[in-house]
C-alpha cells in the first residue's frame, strides 16, 4: 500500500502551480455539471418528448460545438486564453438558466446550441492554457491533472445530480451548473496570473503561412476524425445510456446518477498513476488503441446483462478504462504536434471532433433505440468502435513510416 501510495503522490511531482489552479477551477465548474447527463431525461419525463426527440434536440448541443469550437481557436491564436475562458464561463452560465423559461422544442433546441457555442469556446484557450503553463516533459500529466479535476467533479456532479433531479426536480440542475461556472470564473480571475507574452494581435507570420496549418497536415486530419468515431462511441455513456438504464433497466434517477459519478470516481484514482508510469513510453498511439478496444467490450457486458447491476457496473469500469487509456494521449498528440502560435488552431479541430461527436452520438444512439430497439444500438457502436479501432492501428503505421 506504501508503494501504490508513494507512486500516486509521484505523479503529481513537478506539476507547476498555474496548471493546479486551472485544474481546481475545473473541478469547481464540473462539480454542477449535470445537465448534459439529464437533459435526455429531463426532455422525455418532464417536457414528455419521444426518445427521437430528445436526441435531436441533444444534438444540437453538438452543433452548438463544432462552432464553438471554431470560434474559439481563431480566438485562442489571437486573443488572450485567460479572457476567453473567462468570458466563456460567465456567458454559458447565463444562457443555461433560459432552460428554466420554456418548454418549446424549438426554444429549447436554440438554448442547448447557443450554451454549447458559449461553452466550448472554451475548449481550445484551455489547451493552450495547459501548454503554455507546462512543459514537455510533463504536458501529458499536466493534461491528465486537468482531467483528474474534472473527472472527480464529475464523479461528484452525476452522483448529486441524480439526488437533485429526483427529489428537488430537473430544473435545479440549470441553477446549480450555472452557479459553479461563475465560481469557476471568479477562481480564474482571482488565482490565475495572465501570461505576458499572449497573443493580443494577427500580426503572427506564423499564422499567414498556410503551410503550417492544421487543415494542410492530412495526418492530423485523420486524427480528427477518429476522435470523432471514438466520442460517437465513448457519449453513449451520456446519450443513450442513461435511457437504457432508465427504460429497460427500470433504474432510478439515483442510481443512474451513482453509476455515472463511478466513471468519473474511477478516473481520479486510476489516471493519474498510470499515466505517470506510462508517459515516458513514446508509443502513444498503442495506448489510444488499447483504450479504443475497451469501447466494444463494454457494450458487450451490457448487451449481455439484459439489466443486471453487476453488467451495468462492469460497463462503467470498462468504459472508464477505455478514457484513461486513449484520452490523455490523444489530446497530448494534439498539443504537442503544432507550432506555439497553431495550438488554438490545432486545439480547435481537436475540441471539433467531439463537437461533431455530440452531434451524432445522440441522433444515432438514440435514433437507433427508438427504432430498432437497444440491442440493436449495442451491435452499431460495437461494429464503429472496432473500426475505429482499425484506423488508429492505421494511422500508427502512417506515424512510424514518418
């Protein structure tokens, strides 16, 4: 036990003080962060819609993040990172508390778009933030403590969300998220110091040379996109999943809530040691593939549980593996493949393919549920996540002929 202890206290070494203070930020923000995971639940119990149309007013969120996205690397190359996640915070906060107004589908559907473009422009100055108070030899550490913040947060989110939407009603969510964003702005702007050297004009020659662009670099290209079948896979954990749970299984606000918050649980004391013990190995892509494989085996046990707790748990253990594995290293790979005045480019395309990820996960996910029945959807995501898979080993091949 000292051993285990002593190796998880290590691999918080050396992490600069600017990326601890990010990384509590995170974990004020993501501990109210439940809307996302309810919204599904929230739209077919409380507002009565069909399963088919709650996914499309989800994907709109994912609509809402591609462009959110966008906007925010071409800020992030241009504009301070601090005043972009600042702004961002206060703003998608705000937005979030219209849900409380209305019950339109239309209304709704413009309200979950402009709070995910609010939201994500965070994405990118995020990235550059964490890059820029790192350094290579502890970026993806630095990425993995971020990611350990927002994980316990969300292990505390879900868990407390689910006790919240049942006993309170859905519409606390809206506040308490809205509340920890403004907390989250208010740490930022209090703790974090702005960075000197940050861009604050276009006059970069880096930024006019279209050789460096990401939308040139076909490899990265590839990349993308396959982040963006690994998140079609990996949000059925929020899209269609708690559905599945709610509808077949018959489980309960709390207990969906309880099982969600063990992914993120498991992730804060399982990341942080592995990555430490597997960052000086430069063989990034094994590790994304490894996690990726996790994806198809975790549908299987729910396939296979037909609604037993002890499937739905080793779901969510093997889902879980599947993010500790591929995540850390993918956004590592992103960070540390452009130029210094590329990253909110790059980081955007990046933030992009889960944008497009929570477009399609919830159209397909629950599209295909409400058709065809969820034994169905488990053999799709099961097929797209081996192929998935496939095109990483790929793209490994691609890297190492370079």
């Amino acid at each position: 036990m000292n051993r285990l202890l002593s190796l998880y206290l290590g691999s918080f070494a050396n992490i600069q003080r600017n990326v601890w203070i990010l990384s509590i930020a995170m974990f004020i923000n993501r501990s109210g962060s439940m809307v996302l995971l309810f919204t599904s639940l929230y739209l077919t119990k409380d507002l009565h819609f069909t399963i088919a149309q709650a996914g499309l007013a989800l994907s709109f969120y994912g609509i809402g993040s591609v462009l959110g996205s966008y906007a925010g690397g071409w800020l992030t190359d241009r504009k301070s990172f601090f005043d972009i996640m600042f702004w961002s915070l206060i703003v998608s906060g705000l937005i979030l508390l219209l849900l409380l107004t209305t019950k339109s589908p239309y209304l709704i559907s413009l309200i979950i778009f402009c709070y995910a473009f609010a939201a994500d422009i965070f994405r990118p100055a995020n990235s550059k933030a964490i890059a820029a108070y790192s350094s290579p030899e502890n970026r993806t550490r630095s990425v993995s403590l971020v990611r350990l913040a927002i994980n316990l947060g969300f292990s505390i989110g879900p868990a407390a969300g689910g006790f919240v939407a049942l006993y309170l009603g859905y519409k606390w969510l809206f506040v308490i998220d809205a509340c920890t964003g403004f907390l989250a702005a208010i740490m930022l702007w209090i703790y974090l110091p702005r960075l000197t050297d940050e861009p604050t004009t276009i006059e970069s020659s880096v930024l006019s040379d279209s050789s460096t662009s990401a939308y040139r670099d076909m490899r990265y290209l590839i990349f993308v996109i396959l982040v963006a079948f690994f998140g079609i896979c990996f949000f059925q954990l929020f899209a269609s999943i708690p559905q599945y749970f709610s509808k077949d299984c018959h489980y309960t606000e709390d207990t969906i809530g309880l099982l969600l918050g063990l992914n993120g649980l498991l992730v804060v004391i399982i990341e942080m040691p592995l990555v430490a013990a597997l960052e000086k190995n430069q063989k990034m892509f094994s590790f994304i593939i490894a996690g990726v494989l996790c994806l198809p085996f975790s549908f299987l046990l729910l396939y296979l549980g037909k609604g037993m707790m002890i499937w739905a748990v080793m779901y969510t253990l093997f889902i879980t593996l599947s993010e500790i594995l591929a995540m850390p290293f993918m956004m590592n790979f992103a960070l540390s493949r452009p130029a210094k005045e590329r990253q909110g480019q790059y980081s955007a395309l990046y933030s992009i393919s889960y944008g497009l990820a929570n477009i399609f996960a919830p159209l397909l996910g629950l599209g295909i549920a409400d058709k065809y029945g969820f034994d169905k959807m488990f053999y799709f995501f099961i097929g797209l996540s081996l192929l998935t898979a496939f095109g990483f080993w790929m793209l490994k091949r691609m890297e190492e002929r370079c």
